[in-house]
C-alpha cells in the first residue's frame, strides 16, 4: 500500500479508536458535503483496510465515522452476525426447494440433491446449535441478575 496515498499506520490501532468524519475526508481527500457516496465507499474501504492489515481488530461503520471495536462491543456484533448467517443459510436452503429440476441430467439431479441434503443438514445443525447457545445466554443473564449483590467488608 502506498503511503502517500494512504497515511494510517495500522500498528498503533487499538481496540475502542474512532476514525472521524474529518480523518476519513482528510484520509481520501473527499468530502461527504459533496460527494457522500463516494465518502462511504471510502469509509468502507477503510475498514476493509484495518481488517486485512489487522485481522486482531473488528470494526464497523459507525453513522460517518468507522470504529475499531473493544472486546464487548465486538463480542455483541459478531453474536448478532452469526444469528444473521444462520438465518440467511435457512432462507437458501429453503430457496432450493423451488428449483425445477424437470430439465437436469440424471447427474446433475443427482449433484443437485446432495446440494440440497447439505444445505438441509447445515441448517438445522447451525438453527439447532444457535438455539442452544441463545437459551444457555438467557439463562446465564437471569441468573447473573438474580444473583444478590454482596457487600464487601472495609474490616
């Protein structure tokens, strides 16, 4: 990467730093006022950059400026991520169940059935183990909060 063109020195980035508005239009000499596609295309190819230079960091974009994530927030963001590819592996085996096979050669029907019994297979085994993981986090939270709070002693 050149660094003319590209003044950030991804070792310094620590989890929890915010890349501005400001740094990001001072970055790519763009100004979102202007041009604000062309400021979101760049943000995004920001955090595209800090992902490959520093695979240690998750980040997002966050309104208009582009946050490396601290750990809980991280931690939130790639819960929600995984629910949401679960979801998105259910909706396309389903979407499978639509494919008119009438035209195939027996191999490609056949190819296309073990297609279909994956894809089966992965959506209940990832809906299934998503489901638990989310009951053993409600049950983790109700009883963190249900748990008394103790009083420490000064003695």
């Amino acid at each position: 990467m050149n660094e003319q063109l590209f003044p950030v020195d991804f070792s310094i980035l620590n989890k929890g730093d915010v890349f501005t508005q400001i740094q990001i239009e001072r970055i790519y000499n763009v100004r979102y006022s202007t041009n604000p596609n062309d400021y979101h295309f760049r943000a995004m190819s920001l955090m595209q950059d800090i992902e490959q230079e520093r695979p240690d960091l998750l980040v997002r974009i966050d309104g208009l400026s582009v946050r490396v994530m601290t750990d809980v927030e991280a931690d939130d963001i790639t819960d929600k991520r995984i629910a949401q590819a679960v979801r998105s592996i259910g909706r396309n085996a389903k979407r499978r169940s639509v494919i008119n096979r009438e035209h195939f050669s027996n191999d490609e029907r056949r190819v296309s059935e073990v297609r279909d019994r994956n894809a089966t297979a992965l959506m209940l085994m990832t809906s299934k183990q998503l489901r638990a993981s989310q009951r053993e986090k409600l049950m983790l939270s109700s009883a963190a909060a249900s748990e008394p709070e103790q009083e420490v002693s000064g003695k």
